[in-house]
C-alpha cells in the first residue's frame, strides 16, 4: 500500500528533522507518522480543501501542505509548528513524496498497464505477475479498436470524448497512442457475436461525426480471449485500419475477422505480387485497360457475375457486356465468366492496387 511507502519516507527523513511529520489522507486520518501513536487518528483541521484554494496553511500548531498528482491534491504532508522552518520542512518534503504518488499511480494503475502491454513494454513474467497484482481476470475476453482521425479537431479532446462514450474505467481502457490514433481495449461478453463489433465500430463513427463534426475510422482488432491475446488483438486493429486504407478507402470500419483475402494479399511480399501480375496480364498490362472498361469490370463483380443484372444496372444491353467480356478475354486469356477466371482475376486487381499503395 501507498501508506507503507510514505511510512518509509517518513522514517528516514525523521532521523534528520528534529519535528513531528506526517501525512493525512482526504478523509484526514494519519496514515503515517514519525510518531507512531499519531498513526490512525484524525487531524483537527476543518476539511481537505482543494489545492486551488490553499497550497500551505498552518492549523493549531501544525503546517500543512497539499500534494498529489497533478490534477488534485490526494495527501497532506504536515510539521509541528507554524514557523519559517516547519514551512521550509513541508516544501521539502513535498517533492520527493509527489514522486511516490506517481510512481506508485504509475504502478498500480490498470490504464497505465495496458498502454505498456500493448506497447509491448512488458516481459512475459512481469505480464502475468502484473495481472494479479492489479485483480485483472485473464479470463474475460476483451478487443482492441482503433480510432484514427486524419484531422484530428484542436477543439476536442478525443480521449475525454471516448472515455465519455465508455465510462468504465475499471473494464474498458481509452490508450492515447498519437496525434491520430486512439486505442480502445474493451471488454465483451459475447466474443462469438461479430455483428455487435461492427455496430459498436459503426456507433463510435456515428457519434463523433454527429456530435463532435469528427470523420474517423476504426479497425477492429481479433479477439483477445486472455491477457496476452491483447497485444496480437491491437496489432490486428492496425492492420485492418491499413487495409482497409488500400482496399476499401470509403468504408468507415474495418473488422480483421472480416478482410478476408485482401488480408492476405496485404502481407505478401511486393516482389511476389509483381511476379503474379506479369503471370496474369502477359500480353497487355491492367494499367492499359481504359477507365470505362475497369468501371464494367468492377460492376459485373458487384452483381455477382450475373451478365443481365449488371447491363441493367450499366443501361447497356447485354450484348454490349458480352462484348467487354470477349475483350478482357482476349487481353488476359481469362474468361470472367467462368468462376475461377474470375477469382484470378478479381485477386489481380487487388493486388494490382496493393502495390499502388506500396
């Protein structure tokens, strides 16, 4: 406990000081002493009042001095008498004891934890150990989100907003990673039902659009069924924000679970996906085919291969289809009717748009 660390500090700084010193909590119990007998009584001070009000006030013979994090003062440092020394003694002591704060914040804090797990800062052992030490179930099955913004507003403060929209801090993390990216690790109950991720994914995009003016984006990450799991769950998010950044640059969410081949095409090697275009388009290159014939390309795939679907949707006849087909037929020697001609060549505009990226 915090209280022991303090009780230590005291300890060592008594042996140099020739007063009384101690520290009180809000709720004004002393909870450490260089006089043990003081230990568990209550202060005789009014109240805890805010740091902005009174950083050093003197009360029936003792000097106190707020400390804590930064926001508030949690602690009070106090030294008998009300003289230039005991205020020399309190401002002295304040220092090294705002130290223990943070670092015992920083070490007992869920949030901090999970920033530095999926930073990757922690070792194996040290995760397990950290997971008892702070009650965190391995157990629960939790998922990591993204939010990118590529225009992130001056005017709001996107972590507040998030931790506004998932206010359980003790379940769910909102982790700052930088300028554009927000990391949300959450907890779920389901982990089977996706379709809860994608209209949770979809909500986030909603409100910020809607009541902040926000455009954003967000990956959705595998799920994590164990602590561990929460590393790979976070770089999954990233990659479907990357993906979906190359593939489908309109869409607002990406679900990992659901990239489905442009997963895999993402994590070929360039030199590979070059080899297989050369393979597919031998006689012409895919740049060569015109814009109006890429556009027929990409509809008749949208309505499932189906040759009077498309023409109607086109307002072409279906000859005028036939006719386009022919002609990427005898460009590639693929025939798009035919299913698998059509994977081949489907998997070549994919990746034909990867390396674009690249």
């Amino acid at each position: 406990m915090i209280s022991e660390k303090f009780q230590d500090m005291i300890n060592k700084m008594a042996f140099s000081l020739d007063r009384t010193i101690g520290i009180i909590d809000k709720d004004l119990n002393i909870i450490a002493s260089s006089n043990k007998l003081n230990l568990g009584k209550v202060a005789s001070i009014p109240s805890f009042a805010s740091i902005s009000t009174a950083d050093v006030f003197s009360c029936d013979g003792i000097t106190y001095k707020y400390f804590g994090d930064k926001k508030t003062a949690e602690y009070a440092i106090f030294v008998s008498g009300e003289d230039k020394v005991s205020l020399s003694y309190v401002n002295m002591l304040s220092v090294p004891l705002t130290r223990i704060v943070y670092y015992y914040t920083q070490r007992h804090s869920k949030s901090v934890f999970m920033k530095n797990l999926i930073f990757e800062n922690l070792l194996p052992g040290e995760i397990n150990f950290r997971i008892k030490e702070l009650n965190i179930s391995d157990r629960q099955s939790r998922v990591c989100l993204i939010v990118h913004s590529d225009n992130m507003s001056s005017n709001v403060n996107l972590v507040e907003v998030l931790r506004g929209i998932f206010p359980d801090a003790s379940k769910d993390f909102i982790i700052g990673i930088d300028e554009q990216n927000i990391a949300i690790v959450k907890e779920i109950n389901n982990p089977r039902d996706e379709t809860k991720l994608d209209k949770l994914a979809s909500s986030i995009v909603s409100v910020l659009a809607t009541k902040y003016y926000l455009k954003v984006a967000v990956g959705v990450g595998s799920i994590a069924r164990s602590i561990s799991d929460v590393i790979n769950s976070f770089r999954c998010a990233q990659v479907a924000l990357e993906v979906r950044k190359v593939f489908e640059n309109e869409q607002s969410t990406a679900l990992y679970s659901q990239l489905g081949i442009a997963r895999l095409i993402y994590q070929l090697p360039t030199t590979l996906c070059e080899v297989f275009l050369d393979e597919v388009f031998k006689k012409c290159s895919i740049d060569e085919m015109n814009s109006d014939l890429m556009f027929t390309i990409n509809k008749f795939f949208e309505n499932s291969l189906n040759i009077s679907e498309t023409a109607r949707k086109l307002f072409i006849h279906r000859n005028t289809l036939v006719y386009r087909i022919e002609k990427i037929k005898r460009a590639t020697g693929l025939d798009l009717r035919n299913f698998e001609d059509a994977i081949v060549f489907k998997v070549a505009l994919m990746v034909n748009k990867f390396l674009k990226s690249a």
